[in-house]
C-alpha cells in the first residue's frame, strides 16, 4: 500500500517554509508520497507527483499529474489544460469561507458544467481552522458522486502526513489508474488530523515576513 498526501507546498509557495530537502527527509520518513500543489507554480521533484494550485478568476484548484504549468485565468479554460495534459482535477476545501479563494465564494459548484469537469473533492483538509467545511465538502462529494480524497494542506515539514490515504501500488505515471484505485478506496482507508491552528497562524504569519527578507 502507498500513504498518499494530495495537498503539500514546498518553499516555492511564499506561505510555506518547505526546503525541498528537508521535506524529501520528512517524507521518507513518514513513508509519505506527497503531490506536490504550490501555488501558481508547478515544482518537480523526485519523490512526488506534481501538481499545482491554480488561481483563477472564479477561485482556485488543484491540477494534478502535470508536465506543465497552468497560467489560464479563466477555470474552465484553466480545467481543459489540464486534461490536455492528461492531469486531474482536485477540488481543495471547496467550502472553507475563511480563504480567498475557496470555490464556495464563486457560485460554480452546483453547476453541472463545473461538476462534470471536476476528478476529486478534497473532503478534509488539515488547515482548515474549523470543520465544517470539512463536512460540507464529505457531503457535497456524495451528493455528486464524486471521488474523494484528502490533503495536509502542508506548508511546514511537521504538518506532511496530517492527512493521506492508503492505496495499492500503482503506475505513477498513470493518473488514470490513480482515480480508479482512489475511487475504490473506503474511508477508513484515509487519515485525518487537525493542524493545530494557533501554531499553524503564527507560523504562516513568520514565515511570510521572513520571505520579504530573503
């Protein structure tokens, strides 16, 4: 079996302290194979699947299995080069209201051009400060019939692995074989653990200030 944290950033992403070595020692580690989400950016590694988190005009998501990074602004657009690519869509705490640019803010997610685009639903995510939107996620995923899965959120080493879950071993080179096998995956099969938030607002804060100064 594969422990698989869909949401992870590394330094690149400017709210995260992630040196991409110390996250590789972490992940090893922790026997954590990390899809690689930092914003607006996509970052190769040796040890995860690349992905990014793409902001648009009407909210952000997460193409993953990339080769290529995203620049659209438009979603829909944005979603079409992902699959051109052959990447999947991961919708990320889709109902969090205390982020920017949660989906929840766009008035996208019961449109069913919107739905038949979409891969997966995050429906936990490690940084979420309260769990509702967790929760409304779950439920907005079984109400569409949508593959689920879940996500540290990680920007600093401590936090890789707050959230994966398990599958059978698989091509990683093959997204497709990824969603068929995630797609069977029962919830007990998923890990899911709070970040502290307190810890988590201070250190986001810091690592953001030391950032203008590097």
């Amino acid at each position: 079996m594969i422990k698989i944290d869909m949401h992870v950033h590394t330094h690149s992403s400017r709210c995260s302290m992630n040196f991409l070595n110390i996250l590789k020692k972490t992940c090893l580690k922790k026997g954590i194979l990390p899809i690689i989400t930092d914003h607006d950016v996509m970052t190769k590694t040796d040890f995860g699947i690349p992905g990014e988190e793409i902001s648009t005009s009407k909210g952000e998501f997460c193409g993953i299995f990339l080769n290529e990074e995203i620049k659209e602004k438009d979603i829909f657009e944005a979603f079409d080069k992902v699959k051109e690519q052959g990447g999947l869509i991961y919708i990320p705490h889709p109902f969090d209201w205390q982020r920017k640019r949660s989906l929840c803010k766009f008035g996208l997610l019961d449109s069913s051009e919107f739905i038949k685009k979409v891969d997966i639903v995050e429906i936990y995510n490690s940084r979420c400060i309260e769990q509702k939107p967790n929760e409304d996620a779950k439920t907005y995923a079984k109400s569409y019939n949508i593959v689920k899965g879940v996500g540290s959120d990680a920007h600093f080493f401590w936090e890789v692995g707050n959230a994966f879950l398990e599958i059978p071993e698989f091509d990683l080179d093959n997204p497709k074989e990824f969603l068929k096998l995630l797609s069977k995956a029962q919830s007990e099969n998923f890990y899911c653990k709070r970040s502290n938030p307190n810890n988590m607002l201070v250190c986001s804060k810091l690592s953001k200030r030391i950032k203008k100064l590097m």
